[in-house]
C-alpha cells in the first residue's frame, strides 16, 4: 500500500486527469508554503508580490516537468528558450531565496509525480521555518544600526557626536570617513547598538542640531527599515 501511494502517479502518455491532479496539488502546496511564510515574516515585512510568486513556481516548474517528460530535445528547447528571459531585481534576502527553491523542489517533485514525497517535503520544512520563527532562533538580541551623518567642512568630525551617542547607544564605532560635494562636506558612518526603549526622533533631532540640518540616514540592519531626514 505504501509503495503505491509513494510511487510515481504519472505514466508513459501525459492525461487530463493527472495534468490536473499534479497542477493542483503543486498549487495547494504553493499556497501552504506561502502562507508559512506570511506567518514566519510577518513582523519582518514581506513583498505580497513574493508570496503570490511561491503559489506560481511549484506548478510552472511542475508543467513544463511534465512537458519535457523524458524527451531530451524538448528539454534543450526549453533550456533555450528561458535562456533569453532576463531577471533584474535587488539582491533578495537568503530566506526569501530559501524560499524559492523550496517551491522549486516541491513543483519538481509534484512535476515528476512523486505528489506524496512533495507533501511530506513540504510538511517536514514548514514545520521547522514555524519552529524557527517561534522560537526566534539565531535573531541578534540587540538592535544593529547603521548611521550616516553629513556635516560641513569646519566642523571637526573627531568626537563631534560622542556625547550623543553615549547617550543614545549601547556601543558605537566609526566605520568609515569620507568626503562628498567636491571636499565641501564630510559623510561619517557609524555603526552602533542603540539602547532599549529610546525616542529615535529624538536621537535624530539632537544630531541634527550638531551636524547644522544636514542629511542624517538611520539604517536598521535588522528589518531593513531606514529614516530619511
């Protein structure tokens, strides 16, 4: 019983009935693991775009699995013809990228028939990325920032901001000095460690009186949020 369940469900000539049968159950296993990752990203933020994204792979790659089946030619026609598509995009970050060949694996498996082995796959996987998330495994404790800071040329940048930042932060280091606007200004990033619980406006706004109300860009590491002022 078990080895039938397991086996292969498709045969030498492609049917209706299991077409549709490995299309929907890719599509049911697309929309698990994408509302999995809904669920583990959700504080984090998420593009609704990538979600839809996850639903749509493991039936594309399990459609053209099954177009290609066991005929080479088809396949270096395949492999030829997405070849010429181009993907442009920023660099995505290594869960979302996880993500991806999750529901690749899964549409490969469901594509070649082994529907029970893409299920179980599936299950084992979403289970662990819950657990994960649940018990916030490997986040960082503390709140890693990036700070940039422009000031005028006859400010001196040697300690210029120190009180204000061991006010504000745990720890803090100089990560880098350069110049911009031909020599005219000076662009300081710092990375630091702010403390809990402290009004990041009112961070901001202290430097901002220092530095004459030039550009200051607050980067959180973490959750990829930035202030601009």
């Amino acid at each position: 019983m078990l080895e039938t369940l397991f086996a292969s469900t498709l045969t030498d000539t492609l049917t209706l009935s299991t077409t549709l049968n490995v299309i929907f159950a890719s599509l049911i296993m697309g929309l698990f693991i994408s509302i999995v990752y809904i669920k583990t990203q959700g504080k984090d933020g998420y593009s609704p775009g990538f979600t839809i994204t996850l639903i749509m792979l493991p039936a594309i790659i399990a459609i053209i699995i099954l177009l290609v089946g066991n005929n080479i030619a088809r396949a270096f026609s395949l492999a030829g013809a997405f070849s010429l598509i181009r993907f442009r995009s920023a660099p995505g970050d290594p869960i979302d990228i996880s993500y991806v060949f999750f529901t690749l694996a899964v549409g490969l498996a469901c594509g070649m028939g082994y529907i029970a082995y893409g299920i179980i796959f599936a299950i084992i996987l979403c289970t662990l990325m819950v657990i994960l998330s649940t018990t916030k495994y490997a986040k960082p404790k503390t709140r890693n920032m990036q700070l940039k800071i422009t000031i005028p040329e006859d400010l001196d940048y040697q300690d210029c901001f120190d009180d204000i930042l061991l006010q504000y932060t745990q720890s803090y280091k100089v990560q880098r000095v350069k110049t911009c606007d031909f020599g005219a200004l000076f662009e300081i990033v710092y990375t630091l460690c702010l403390k809990e619980d402290i009004n990041q406006k009112e961070f901001i706004d202290k430097l901002r009186c220092r530095n004459g109300n030039l550009s200051i860009v607050l980067n959180t590491e973490i959750i990829n949020e930035k202030i601009y002022i």
